[in-house]
C-alpha cells in the first residue's frame, strides 16, 4: 500500500505591500508614506531580513484593543540616556 501525501490546508495570509529599504529610507519623511507604500508595509533590507512598517495611529489602535501600551505611554517610560 502507497502512503497518501499529506495535503497541507490552505492558511489565509495576509499579503502586505513590499518596498525595498532604499525606497524606504528615500520615503519615509513623505507625508503620503503610507498612502503610497500601505499601513502596513514590509521592508526587504539589504542583509535579507524583513521588518515591518505600520504607523503610530495604527499602533496605537492595535494596541489599544489589545491591552498593550500605546506609543505615548511607551516614549514616556523608554530609558533616557
């Protein structure tokens, strides 16, 4: 008897917009960033690695449903130097 092969279940993912570190860095001061690149967004950076951009308001919305503290409350308590 041949063994079946396992049939792996379709997962749901969720596609985001990929820009490249350089197009990141040459953008990220516009004011349309987001409109332009999506909320949220991966970086592909130049070693390989992937990180993904949101904004603060989206953060801060997440987190807010979440029970995780926003960004006010994290710039607050972040070691000064």
């Amino acid at each position: 008897m041949v063994p079946k092969k396992k049939v792996m279940e379709n997962e749901k993912y969720m596609y985001l917009p990929t820009l490249t570190e350089d197009e990141f860095v040459e953008n990220i001061e516009s004011e349309n960033f987001f409109r332009r690149f999506g909320n949220p967004a991966i970086i592909r950076t130049k070693a390989g690695e992937s990180c993904i951009v949101l904004s603060a308001e989206l953060y801060n919305r997440m987190a807010e449903l979440c029970g995780f503290p926003g960004t006010e409350e994290m710039t607050r308590n972040e070691p000064r130097t």
